[in-house]
C-alpha cells in the first residue's frame, strides 16, 4: 500500500514538475532564443540524463517525451467542444499507455495512468493563453469570440466611463454569441461563400464589470454587456470613432434602431444593382427550401449567379424577389444598439479592372482610396451630429475649444496636449499636437497660437502611418514623443540654438528634434505608458528574427558614453531600453485602467485576427524565478538520489555482510581476484561522482544566471543620439543619397529613355508571367491583394487547322488573385469570362442568369502597356516632377541585368508617388516596378499605399492560355445535374406539397435558366 501511494506521489509530482519545466523554461527559452534556448534546452536535459543512474534513464526519457506530447496534444485541440477533448485525452491516453506496455515495460502502466491524468487536470486549470500571460499576470477574463469574419482583423478596443458612475467600461465591436446564432442576419451573412464582398455588421459593445456578493459568482462571467441598454446609448454615440476598416475596398456608416434595418437593405440593393454580390439572389431560395430538399438538390451558395434587379426576367417576381429578400433581413435584430455597416466599393471583378493594365495599377488604387475617403468623410460628417462631444475636447477652456475645432475644420486632426518643452513645464501651459500634412505642435504665444515645430513625412518617413504617445519616459519632467512605426522611436523636442537663422530642422521654428532611441527591428511597438514611466510595449524575440510579438515592459535608462581622453562635460549621453518583464503571448490595442473597481489598474488587450479580448491582472508572484528554482531543486534532488544510492551500493561495504574495509583483507587468495574488481569498480564510481558533482555545479551556475538576467539584462542594442535634420532624413525617405548616382535624367532624355522602355515592352512582350501586390496602411490597418498569372497577347501560327473563333480565345489574361486573405482565379479568353471561388467556375459572360456585360464595362486597353504608363510620363513632363529621374545602379532582377531608375512625382489629389522602375540593360524591357504612394486621409494621418508588380518569362512559348471550353464543360456538367435533381422536384406530388407557391416559382425560374445556359453553350456534356 505505502509503494502504491509513493507511486502515485511520484507520478504527480512528476506531472506537476514537467509541466511547469515545458511552459515555464523550455518554451520562454525557445521563444526568446531561438536556437540558442535550444541548445540550453538540449544541456538542461542532457545533464539531468547524466545525473540520473543508468537504469533509470530511459524511463526518464520515455516518460518525459510521451507526457509532454500528450500535453501538447490536448491543447492542440482546446478550441474543440468539450466532447472531443475528452474523446481525444481517451485516445492520447491509451496511446501512451500501449507505447508503454510495447517499448517500456519495467514502467507500470497505473503509474503511467496518473500521470496522463495529471496532464488532464492541468490542461482543464489552465489554458494555453493563460500560462503565457502566468509569468506577470493572471487572466481574470476572456470574452467570447464576437466576431465571425475573418476579412476584419481586429477592432478598436479602448476603455471609457459609459455609466458615468466613476468606474471604466470595456468598448469594442463585434456581436455577442447569441447574436451570431440567433439573428437571421447574422445567419446570411457569415457563412463563407455567401456575398464574398459583403462582411457582417457589428455592434459596439460594452462590457461591464458586475460584482456577485463581493466577489465573482463565475470568474468567466465576470463581465457582462451593456451595449443595448438604452440609458447609455448617447455616451455609446460619443465613443464612435472613424476607423478605416479593410481600406480602401470598404466604407463605414453607423446607424442603429430601425435606420439599421432600413439602411442595410438600401445598401444591399444598390450592391445587387451595381452587381456586386454576383450570387445573391438565390441564397433566398437555400434559405427558404426545407434542409433535405436543399440536401437532395446540392443546392449550394456557389452555385447560383446572380440576378440583375432590373432585368427583364425579374419582372415577372415582383412579389417575392430581391425586395421581399430584403425585406425579411435583419427583422430578428433587436430594436437598440449603434451599428457600423462595412460597405464595399468593389468586388472581384472591379478589383480585375483596375488591376489591368499594369501600369494604370498605382493611379487605379489611388482613385480608389480617394473615392472612398470622400464618402467615408460624408458618413462621418453625417454621424458627427450625433455625437455630444467631438474628439476629446473636454477638460479644456473655450479658447481652447475654438482653436481646436478652427484646426478640425481646416483638416487636422487633434491628437491631445502634452508638456513638451521647458517652457511649458514651467508655466503649465500644455502644447496642443496635431496631424495634418505632418506633426504640427503649437503653443499659445500669449496672444496667438503659434506653430513651434514640425515633423512631415519628408523628414522623417514614420510619421505618415506612424501612431503617437505622449507620456514622460525619462525622468526630466517634459513628455516625450513616442512614436510607433517601422521602426518605432522616441523623440524628444530641444531648443533650436540657428533659429531663426536657417532652415535647417524642417522650418525655422524655435525648437528641432532630437532622437533618444530607434528600433533595431522593425517589430517593436508602443502600447501605453502607465503614469510611472513604465512602457509596455510589444516585441520580438531576443534572438529569434521572426516578426510575433511579445507582451513586454520597458523602462527608458541614460547611459553615458565613456570617451577615452575627453572631458566629463564632453561624455555624451544615449538611451536604451531595458525589459523588466516580458510574457510570451501576443495582443493588440493594449489599454491599462481599473475596469473592476478595486482601486487597482488591470491590462485589456486584443488577440489578435481573434475578436476576443482579455482582462489581466499583476499577481505579484516571482512566477519565472520559482519555475527556474524549482528546476535547480529537481536537478538537485536527482543528483541527491544518484548519490544515496551509490552510498547504498558501493562496493566498499557489501549490502548482506558487515565486513569492513580491512575484514577484506583477510579474504582468500582464491577470492582477491573479486576483491580487485571491487576496488576498481570503487574507483570508476568515485570518478563518476566527481563528473556529476560538476555537471550540478555547472547546471545550479547557469541556471542561476539564467534566473536572474531572464529577461531584464537582454537590453535593445543602443542607438546613438544625433539632432534631425532634413538632409539626413531626406537620404533616409529615398535610400539613395550615399550611393554613387550614375546618372541624372533632363526631361528630353528621360523621355526618350522612357519611351523606350515602353515601346520596346509593348511590341516585343507578347507574352509573359507576372506577380504582384498592392498594399494599403492606415494606422494599424492594413489590406493587401495579391496576383500573379499570365498574359498571352499574341498567339503563335498554327500549323494544324482549328476553329478560328477558339484559337482567337486563345489569347487573354490568368488570375490567381487573393483579396483581403479570399482567394480566387480569373480567366478571360476573348468572349469567355470565368471567375472561380469556392470550388467552383461560375460565367461572367454569356450567362442567362448573369445578364450583365463586362466586357463592355472593361477597358479595352487593358491588356495593353503603351497606353498605362503614358500617364506617369506625363506627370514627368509637369511642374508636378519633385525629384528628378535618375538612375541610382543597377541590379540583376531574375537573371537580367537592369538599370534602376528613381523618381519622385505630385500624383492625383496631391499624393506624393516614389516610383522604383528596373529597366533591362540590354533588351529595354520592364522587368519590375515599385510605387510608394502617401495621401492624408482625414483623422487618420497619413495612408501609405505600395504597389509592386514584376513580369518575367517575356515571349516564353511555354506561355498559353488553357482551353476555355474545359472550364465551361465543369459548368455544364454542374448544370445539368441540377436539372435533373429540379425535375425531379417538380415531377413529384408529395416534395411539392412541400414547398411554398413562391418556393416553386424560384425554382421553375431557376430550371429555365439552367437549360438556357446548357442550349447555349459551345459544348456537349458527358
């Protein structure tokens, strides 16, 4: 009985051990050290192996291994219901136990047995999340996931007093679980595949503390939401803000109540009469049919194009068509609540159109980003009257209030005040910052308000999509500039000793910036500034280069350069940041308040791409240092066990006998052999025990220093302070100014060279593979889409005879293309249009059920180069020419040789566009081109869009295009076995009984555009 509880004390102590070594030691080491955590990894385990006796190792390894993956295993599937983990720990479990019956049997399977019940245990206490947040925090709460579209990565979270009673709120956007589930809305709209383009609405939410009989009744309920309570509806209104959801294919408009309702259906029938939700219409039909008829008929979202709403075939459904669709959403919404409707601008096939021609590309998504910030400024303009408070203009005096709404008008946008200077600190007076063309701090001269620095773009590239903090970091009582970009800086405002001599700093105006620490990797961010000084901030690993970061605290440190031979007052000074803690999980939009009222500040932030948020608090408990010991009391305790036993069995006292040392020496002549033995045997131990002895050493050594300097004494690589000055920066915006320039363009040369290039691309580049991007950054959005594929302008002689209507096909443009993380493939092969998404080819052209001509629609040049790249030739030729075309060196660009040519152009509504053009050296063609293009965009500073595009391959007769009619032939096959499954349908009494008059009417509408599509159709299906 006692060997059985001293096994199961074993087996738990083990379990505990292992699990608090893996998650506490092996994964910070791994994480933050990448290969050099592993080798010490490697070391920690190789010594514990070394120290434990011989027999002993290899249930040590086993164990160890097939405990750590049953662990690894259970949270691998924590996201499933409770059903399956459980099915899953069964299955782990009797893994584990069979391995061991196998290949470990001197192991007894009961201990085996709790072991993995251990592991269970602990997999149920703790979640993932949770013991990354362990080594600082405690998780006190998590919310649900109150999001389901994946194409909105995340949304504003910040903390704010709804209630007016004195105590933060938790404000975000989403929709509550039951939400999700239950509204019909929500329930058209989230399913994938359904209207591609049109994303779920969201509510703001507002989550409020509750306290149960002083305490909580439920840690995991401790918050609940209040967003619907029509007391706080206002101050839910006042907390609004413009944020540039999936710019700049989407806007934003707010709405609640039944101008919800109302609005969404307005907004659907415009999409549906614009075309842009090509399979909208019949997703009332699935919606309608019983699940097994829907079943019987493979009826699916992908399956069914779109009716146009004014179409002459829907004229004849006026009574149960698209308005009646309409009609029927959002019904089951709740009469209360603001709401943000994400509305798109386009949808794939405009994304296709303004793709082509390549060289329209830049200027194409300029036009976009301009549309669509003129209609988001008109939204905004419209939801700003209702808003009781305007940015966060309370607390200051009415000639405060005038000046920053004078300012708002003329387009800026009030970031706060901070004390920034000298001056203010001692008067009190704040300065008030704001973002216009650029960062512009004014002060008030007594009389006027007066601009007394500034930080533009062309200074300072950061700036334009930079976000700002301003807190006192340092210690000398003014605030400092903490700016997060790539890379992230802090910056600080000194007098200007030339003003207002030059213009040496951007301006003559009386103070310049002055750079305390840069970033040395473009990951690191600001998240906020508690009122201590303390920064927590999020970076990445200490020596692995992987772009995750990490939940960190910092604080700012002086240190002096020690010049060898200079004067004390000579030593300069630079900044470093040090780490005091660090957790090993990554959020987003990081807030710290008091959202539980005990008096104490707690940390909200985002998962990110997750729609969940988490409430943590400081649990003052040396978490990583007790991990680290406990370690060190492990190894000691192994090595403590090792020597006992070798105490126990050394052959200088034998177990059965009480002879001495000298009793053997009296041993018979025949028996001195064993003695011998014995005596060499003692010696190997002794040796033995001696090497162990100093492995322990080495391994309480580096675990000690681990313990300690883990993380505080792994500091960011200093940066050396030096005052900002226009030339440095302006070498910094173009990355050219320190190499060799060879050769500076006049406007008649640069035009020949140009023309060039563009004539020479546009007859000889028939044919050739292309790949690109264009990608879009406002704040901490940003929406990328992505192409590659082929172009085949000209095919090649036939010597076999074929149609000539499909060799004429033969020539068109391929499309894998991925929009906002979706992706699909567009053909075009002269009248054949096919767009493929969800499995599935769908007609674009030629469709009865589509009648909608693209064609006429597209530009007919699209396919063509001339034409595009005309347009930045132009701008050349203008006043709008900011830097001159130069060739700043050359580059080998998949095997050719190419010129790289620089430019800097004023584009459409005064976007500064940085062009990067690679032009072959021997055969002119454009290989590869780069737009870097910045425009302001209203209370969001500045959006930085980049557009790069590479061709290759040019005139490769392995190049062409694949016959349309196999594609067509998918679709009719398709076809008709939806015919078949309708006939049967309507040829059978009891299913009709069934349905409903309009569910009959849809789907004999349905059947005769079928067989309309397979008459018309160049193929014969199998």
């Amino acid at each position: 009985m006692n060997k059985n509880i001293t096994s199961y004390s074993l087996a738990i102590l083990f379990g505990i051990v292992a699990f608090i070594f893996y998650h506490f030691v092996v994964f910070p080491l791994f994480l933050d050290y990448g290969i050099y955590g592993v080798l010490g990894t490697v070391f920690l385990i190789a010594v514990i192996i070394a120290i434990l006796p011989k027999e002993k190792r290899l249930a040590f390894c086993f164990l160890m291994i097939g405990y750590l993956l049953l662990v690894r295993g259970l949270y691998r599937v924590a996201y499933k219901p409770t059903l399956e983990q459980l099915l899953a720990f069964v299955v782990l479990t009797t893994v584990f136990l069979i391995t061991t019956k196998i290949l470990a049997k001197q192991i007894k399977l009961r201990f085996v047995l709790v072991l993995c019940v251990v592991g269970g245990l602990l997999f149920q206490g703790w979640t993932q999340e949770e013991l990354f947040f362990a080594k600082k925090f405690r998780v006190i709460y998590e919310s649900p996931t109150l999001f389901n579209d994946t194409n909105v990565d995340y949304f504003p979270l910040k903390l704010v007093d709804i209630t007016g009673d004195g105590q933060l709120e938790i404000v975000t956007q989403g929709l509550l679980p039951q939400e999700i589930s239950e509204s019909e809305l929500a329930k058209q709209y989230t399913s994938p595949g359904r209207a591609p383009m049109q994303l779920e609405p969201s509510r703001y939410l507002v989550f409020q503390h509750r306290i149960d009989d002083g305490g909580f009744s439920d840690a995991k309920e401790g918050f609940i939401e209040i967003g619907k309570d029509q007391r706080y509806q206002q101050s839910i209104w006042n907390e609004v803000q413009r944020d540039y959801i999936g710019f700049p294919y989407y806007t934003s408009e707010w709405a609640s109540d039944k101008n919800f309702i109302h609005r969404f259906s307005e907004i659907r029938k415009s999409l549906l009469d614009r075309g842009m939700l090509q399979m909208d219409f019949f997703y009332q039909l699935e919606d309608d049919l019983t699940v097994e008829i829907g079943d019987n008929l493979r009826i699916t979202s992908s399956l069914f194009p779109l009716l146009e709403r004014d179409s002459e075939k829907n004229v004849l459904m006026t009574d149960g068509s698209v308005d009646s669709v309409d009609n029927s959403v959002g019904k089951s919404v709740e009469n209360s609540g603001v709401y943000e409707l994400l509305i798109p601008q386009v949808d794939r096939l405009h994304v296709i159109n303004q793709l082509l021609p390549f060289g329209q590309t830049p200027f194409a998504a300029l036009a976009l980003s301009t549309d669509t910030v003129e209609k988001q400024q008109l939204s905004w303009q419209q939801t700003v009257e209702k808003l009781a408070a305007v940015d966060n203009l309370n607390g200051l005096s009415e000639q405060q209030q005038t000046f920053v709404e004078e300012m708002q008008r003329e387009g800026a946008r009030f970031l706060g005040t901070a004390k920034l200077t000298q001056d203010d600190v001692a008067s009190g007076e704040p300065e008030f910052i704001f973002y216009r063309d650029g960062l512009e701090i004014y002060q008030w001269g007594g009389a006027e308000w007066q601009l007394v620095a500034m930080l533009s773009p062309d200074m300072l590239r950061e700036v334009a999509d930079g976000e700002f903090l301003f807190a006192n970091v340092t210690g000398d009582a003014r605030d400092e500039i903490l700016l997060s970009g790539t890379p992230s800086q802090v910056l600080r405002l000194t007098e200007n000793p030339s003003y207002p001599m030059n213009d040496s700093n951007g301006g003559p105006y009386p103070y310049q910036w002055e750079q305390l620490w840069v970033a040395q990797d473009d990951v690191f961010r600001f998240e906020h500034v508690k009122a201590d000084g303390e920064i927590i901030a999020l970076s990445q690993s200490y020596m692995r280069n992987e772009p995750r970061r990490y939940l960190t605290g910092y604080r700012v440190e002086e240190t002096m350069e020690n010049i060898p031979g200079a004067s004390k007052s000579s030593q300069t000074y630079s900044y470093e940041m040090k780490p005091i803690w660090r957790t090993n999980n990554t959020v987003i939009n990081v807030n710290v308040g008091d959202v539980t009222g005990d008096g104490t500040d707690e940390i909200v932030a985002s998962y990110y791409q997750q729609h969940r948020f988490v409430v943590l608090k400081e649990h003052g408990m040396p978490v990583q240092e007790g991990a680290w010991g406990l370690t060190l009391l492990s190894i000691m305790g192994i090595a403590w066990y090792r020597l006992r036993g070798h105490r126990k069995l050394s052959p200088l006292r034998h177990p059965n006998r009480k002879e001495t040392l000298d009793d053997l020496s009296t041993t018979p002549w025949n028996q001195k052999g064993s003695t011998q033995t014995n005596q060499i045997s003692d010696e190997k131990g002794i040796a033995n025990t001696r090497i162990m002895l100093i492995l322990i050493m080495v391994s309480i050594t580096l675990l000690t220093a681990a313990g300690c300097s883990h993380p505080s004494a792994e500091g960011l690589p200093k940066t050396i302070t030096y005052d900002i000055d226009s030339g440095q920066l302006n070498g910094q915006l173009l990355d050219a100014d320190n190499k060799v320039t060879n050769r500076t363009f006049t406007n008649s040369e640069w035009e020949d060279f140009w023309n060039e290039a563009v004539q020479f691309t546009e007859v000889n580049g028939k044919r050739f593979w292309y790949s690109g991007w264009v990608v879009t950054k406002v704040q901490k959005r940003r929406t990328t889409s992505m192409y590659d594929g082929i172009v085949v302008r000209e095919v090649a002689q036939q010597s076999t005879e074929k149609d000539t209507t499909l060799e004429n096909s033969r020539t068109g443009i391929l499309v894998n293309a991925r929009l906002l993380g979706r992706p699909f493939r567009y053909y075009e092969a002269g009248e054949h249009i096919y767009l493929h998404e969800e499995g599935n080819w769908q007609r674009m052209q030629n469709e009865s059920g589509f009648p909608v001509d693209w064609l006429a629609r597209y530009d007919g040049q699209r396919l063509s180069i001339d034409e595009p790249f005309i347009e930045l030739l132009q701008l050349t030729n203008t006043e709008q020419l900011i830097k001159a075309p130069q060739i700043i060196g050359r580059e080998r660009i998949l095997g050719n040789w190419c010129d790289k040519v620089i430019l800097t152009v004023v584009g459409p509504n005064n976007a500064q566009m940085d062009w990067t053009i690679w032009v072959g050296e021997d055969d002119p063609y454009i290989y590869q081109y780069e737009t870097k293009t910045l425009m302001p965009v209203p209370g969001a500073g500045m959006m930085q869009q980049t557009v790069y595009f590479r061709f290759w391959n040019y005139n490769d007769t392995s190049i062409v295009m694949s016959d349309p009619l196999l594609i067509e032939k998918q679709i009719v096959n398709r076809e008709l076995l939806q015919i078949e499954d309708i006939e049967k349908v309507l040829a059978d009494e009891n299913m009709l009984a069934e349905l409903t008059g309009q569910e009959i009417r849809l789907l004999e509408l349905r059947l005769a555009i079928l067989l309309e599509n397979v008459a018309k159709s160049p193929v014969s299906a199998d």
